[in-house]
C-alpha cells in the first residue's frame, strides 16, 4: 500500500485575450467542464480571468468591476466545483470595501467548499501594469490549502519572480506551487528584450521548482488587449525544473499535466535542500538593504 497520495491530473486553461470587455466567466465555466470530462482534477484559471486586464490604465470607473469574495464568481463556481468533484483555483477582483480591493484568489475544493483565499502580496508599478493604483498587497502570510487531490500554494503574477514566496510556501508543505497570471509583450520594446523577458519568466519558476522539489504551473492569456500582446505560454515544471507541458503564444487551450506527489518526495530526498538549508544564517533577507563590506570584506 502507497504512503503517497494518489497522482492527480492539473488542468491550466491558457484563455484567449478579451479586448472587448466581455465577461468570461462562461467561457471559463465550459473549459473547466472540458477538462473535467477529459479526467482533470484541479483545474487553474488565469489572473483576473472574468475581463480585460484592465490595469493598463488608471481609471476609477474599473472598480465597478470588483466584487466581494466570497461572492457571486465563488458561489457559481463553488457550485462547479462541487457537482464535477474537483478543484477550481480563480482569480478575482475582490472588493472588500468601498476604497479598499485586492489582487485575490480563491481555492473551490472538490466537494463546493471554499478552502480559502490568496491576496496577491507583491504588486506592479510598471508601464501598463498599473496595479498600485487598484491594489492593496495582500495581508496575510503566504497560505497553503490542502484539497482533495493536493495540497498546493497559490500565487499571483508578480508574485512569481520572488523565490522566498515560493520558499514559505514549500516549508509549509506545498507539493504544487501555481501562478495565475496576466503578462505579455509591449510593442514599444525590441523584440530581443521581448524574448529576454518571455525566457527569464519561464526560467525563474522553474528554478523555484528546482529549488523547492514540487511543480510548479504558470497560467497566462493569450492575444492582445490594448497595448499588451499577452504571451501564453502556460507551463507546467516538474520538481526537477524539467518542462511537462507548454503551451504556444498563439491559442486558446487547456493543458492536461499529469502529477505524481511520490516524486516530490523522491527528489527532495535526492537534492536535499531542506536539510542543508543554513536558518540561522538568513536574518539578512528580512531587511530592505544590508550594509556595504568594507575592503576587508567586513
């Protein structure tokens, strides 16, 4: 008899870009039925996955566009949830009161409860990605849910090119580590950066699989709003970084990765990275900057 988990099937919904501002929540409703009916278990929807990224620009009207959680989205895909047994993990524009609203994701477990939410903690303030003026970071430390299939981490976008983000999460047990995401491509920069950044995103997360032993998934849109050509490229890496499945920059489409917790246990006990990890030698990374050596290295 197994000491593990049984293996489960992630399903990452690569949705098409939304320049007409229509509201995608059935889109999404009928992909994660899709993937349900191929055999998905947990089933992870881009960033903001309702409507536009509507963060490229600063406008007080986009707040009409938030709602509590939970709320209406939660309940409806609660209900989905639910009635196929699986796991919904979607991000949402939470308004938690008039002047205050959050980056969040919520985490729907198989039987329609919700397990608990993710307030994005590190937000943008980049061309195009305004987020600072919508945004309030998240308030809490970084979770890690236990569902029916696995217990995972959740993180959101920014949150991705941080390695102590992914490091709490592993430390509390994280077996897979997923990334709602909303990130792409601006005309305006050469095409060499443009590949530059699309390889870097693609490389820090699989060194936070690395680094960490478990999987890790990115999920991004795909095609252009506005000035944002959104890259796809949703991946899915295994605890060694190795690529399980990608998709293109050019589709709509639905990955099926299948995912086998023993293995997150076979390559921590191969790269031991937990028990060498030097704790009483860190106190560093709490601070903002640490001082400059002076010529004796002091």
């Amino acid at each position: 008899m197994s000491a593990f988990p049984a293996p489960y099937t992630l399903a990452l919904h690569q949705l098409a870009a939304n320049p007409t501002g229509a509201d995608y929540l059935d889109r999404a409703i009928a992909s994660v039925r899709a993937a349900a009916a191929r055999g998905a278990n947990i089933c992870v929807l881009p960033e903001l996955f309702r409507g536009p990224y509507f963060c490229q620009e600063m406008e007080p009207r986009h707040f009409d566009l938030a709602e509590p959680v939970p709320g209406p989205t939660t309940d409806k895909l609660a209900a989905l949830a639910g009635e196929l047994g699986v796991v919904i993990v979607a991000s949402l524009f939470e308004r938690a009161m008039p002047g205050l609203y959050y980056n969040t994701t919520a985490i729907l477990d198989a039987d329609g409860t919700l397990a608990g939410t993710y307030r994005k903690s590190h937000i943008p303030d980049d061309p195009l990605y305004c987020e600072k003026f919508y945004f309030a970071p998240g308030d809490s430390d970084f979770p890690v849910f236990q569902t029916r299939f696995a217990k995972l981490g959740v993180l959101i976008c920014w949150d991705q090119w941080f390695p102590e983000a992914a490091r709490v999460c592993a430390l509390k047990g994280a077996e897979l580590l997923v990334y709602p995401t909303a990130i792409g491509r601006i005309a305006s920069e050469p095409a060499d950066e443009q590949a530059r950044q699309l390889d870097a995103w693609r490389t820090v997360q699989r060194g936070h699989a690395i680094a960490n032993g478990l999987y890790v998934a990115a999920v991004n849109r795909v095609g252009v709003e506005a000035e944002i050509d959104f890259w796809g490229h949703t991946f899915c890496a295994g605890p060694q970084g190795e690529l399980l499945a990608e998709a293109d920059d050019q589709l709509e489409t639905t990955l099926l990765v299948r995912c086998d917790p023993a293995r997150v246990t076979d390559v921590r006990n191969i790269w031991p990275f937990f028990r060498d990890r030097r704790v009483d030698a860190y106190g560093g990374l709490t601070a903002r900057q640490l001082p400059t050596p002076d010529k004796a290295g002091n």
